[in-house]
C-alpha cells in the first residue's frame, strides 16, 4: 500500500479541550512518534478561547477551533460534520455532552477520568476534586481510566486503566501530577490508537 492510502485510511479525530492541554499534548506526541497511527488529530475544539491547549495545538500545525458557548452542541456537530470527524476525544473537556449528542457517537467518544472507576467519579467529580475525595477517603492506590461516552457521567464502557499509588504526604496537586504522569499521558494515546484502529477496520470493511 503507498503512502498516500495509508494516510487516507487513518480515522479522522477531534479532541475537545477546555484548559492547559497536557493530555493533548501527549497525543500530539504519540502522533509525532508514531504511535498513534491509526488515527489522525484534525482539529481541536474549545469553548474557551483562553484554553492553552488551543495553542499546543497550533504549534503542532493542527486546526483550532473556539466554538460558542451558546448553542456550543449544534455548533460542534456541524464543525465535526465538515471535517468528516469520525471519533471524538475529551482530553480535559468541562462540559456535558447531552445525551442527544453521545447517541449520535456510539463508540466514538472516549474521555480520561483521572481515578479508577467506579471510584470517585460522576458528576461533580473533575479536577482536583478528584483527588481530594481520594485522599479523603485514604485510598492506598488510585489511578485514571479511558472510557466510552454515554449519557451517564463517567458512566461508558471501560477501554484502559491504569494504578498510581498514592503516598504519605501526598496533597491534591502532588497526586494529580503524578496521576498524569505514570498513568493519563500514557493511558490516553494507547487508548486512541486502540480505537482509531478499531474504527480505521470498520470502515474499510464499509468501503
Ligand atoms: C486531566 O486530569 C483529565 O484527566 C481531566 O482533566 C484534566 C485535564 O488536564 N479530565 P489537561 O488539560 O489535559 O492538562
């Protein structure tokens, strides 16, 4: 097979992001190495035109796009529509998606919880929150999951999770360092490749 159809049966993806972006930034790497290869980062997409990741990833040469807050949904649906985006990935992504919205995406939206569900996750459960209620509770071991998107917070299928201990000492934002270290910013690109693959099968049995 030449190059140019390897490129073209790579799945099209879209990463929606509200804030500093180092989980994007991981997958910009993975992309760079090599390792996620199945798939294709095509543009990033926020609701906050503060976000840095929106920076990261115009220095890696892919689109940014701010959508409105208002009618975010609609807006985010036609955008995904015009750039033929077959999976979505929230990589720090604050908002909801309704269940309208995940219905239309079965299989197709992953996200990275910063915990081992079912442990300290749901709605109220993001950011340090997360670490706080695992500290809270005295938890000897935490960690972070990839799942599929539903309509339930936190509540689609498992693809990939992985342990992080926690030790004395430990505060909020110690863990949630080294959450993402020994585990999110490896979790995530695995995960993608997984299903970007999977996703880059289905749609050449369809061809
Ligand atoms: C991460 O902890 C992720 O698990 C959670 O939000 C945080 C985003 O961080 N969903 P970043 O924007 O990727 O740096």
């Amino acid at each position: 097979m030449s190059e140019m159809e390897n490129r073209m049966d790579r799945t099209p993806i879209a990463v929606l992001v509200s804030g500093g972006g180092t989980n994007l930034q991981a997958l910009i790497d993975a992309q760079e190495s090599g390792t996620l290869k199945s798939g294709v980062l095509r543009v990033v997409i926020s609701a906050n035109p503060r976000a840095f990741a929106l920076e990261r990833a115009r220095k890696a040469g892919i689109e940014a796009l701010v959508l409105p807050s208002a009618g975010f949904e609609q807006a985010l649906a036609e955008a995904l529509e015009a750039r033929e985006i077959d999976m979505i990935i929230l990589a720090g992504f604050m908002r909801i998606l309704s269940a309208e919205f995940t219905s239309r995406w079965p299989r197709r939206i992953l996200n990275i919880h910063p915990a081992l569900i079912p442990s300290f996750c749901g709605q109220g459960y993001y950011g340090l929150k997360v670490h706080e209620a695992a500290l809270a509770r005295g938890v000897k071991v935490t960690g972070a999951t990839v799942h599929y998107v539903n309509e339930i917070p936190d509540g689609g299928e498992i693809i990939l999770q992985k342990p992080v201990e926690v030790l004395p000492g430990d505060t909020p934002e110690v863990l949630q360092r080294r959450v993402m270290e020994q585990a999110e910013w490896i979790l995530l690109p695995q995960a993608a490749e997984l299903v970007a693959a999977e996703l880059a099968a289905k749609g050449e049995q369809n061809r």
